[in-house]
C-alpha cells in the first residue's frame, strides 16, 4: 500500500474493531447487514450501527463513503477506483 493510501487509513490503527469491519465492507461484494457484521465480530447490532456512524464521519473527505440501504445493510464505495486495487 502506498503512503499516501496508508495516510487515509491512520485513523484505524489504533481501533482494531474498526479496522476490521473496515475489511470485511471492503471485501464484501454486495451490501451486508448489520446483523452480519455483528455475528462476525461479535457484538451487538447497535455497536456495529454505532461503529459505522464513526467510520463514515472519519471517511468524509477521504474519497470513500459507506452507502446504508434499509432492509440491505451497508456497502463501502471507492470513488477512485484505482485506490481500490492499492489497498488490495
């Protein structure tokens, strides 16, 4: 991963919880539910709702967002692709 993509990424080191749910909307091919996301981390619905509040207000301005669809859960979008194929 270059510089200035690890630069985007800072805010999660120290939150290994985050981080890893950071991984597992990444790696995700459609939307995932929070109820998903909880079993696989295991904590509650409300923490993972609680923790992608956190995630999208760190994510502002950092050319990705998490989109939110009711009855769908949660998808993370790149808006530069070619950043994706850094992270990976």
């Amino acid at each position: 991963m270059d510089l200035a993509i690890s630069k985007k990424f800072e805010f999660l080191d120290s939150k290994p919880r985050l981080k890893t749910l950071f991984l597992l909307l990444f790696r995700a091919d459609d939307f995932i539910t929070s109820e998903e996301l909880a079993k696989q981390l295991k904590v509650s619905a409300r923490t993972i709702k609680s923790d992608i509040k956190f995630l999208k207000e760190e994510m502002t301005g950092k050319e990705m967002t998490i989109v939110s669809k009711r009855s769908l859960g949660y998808r993370l979008e790149l808006s530069v692709a070619a950043d994706e194929n850094k992270i990976r």
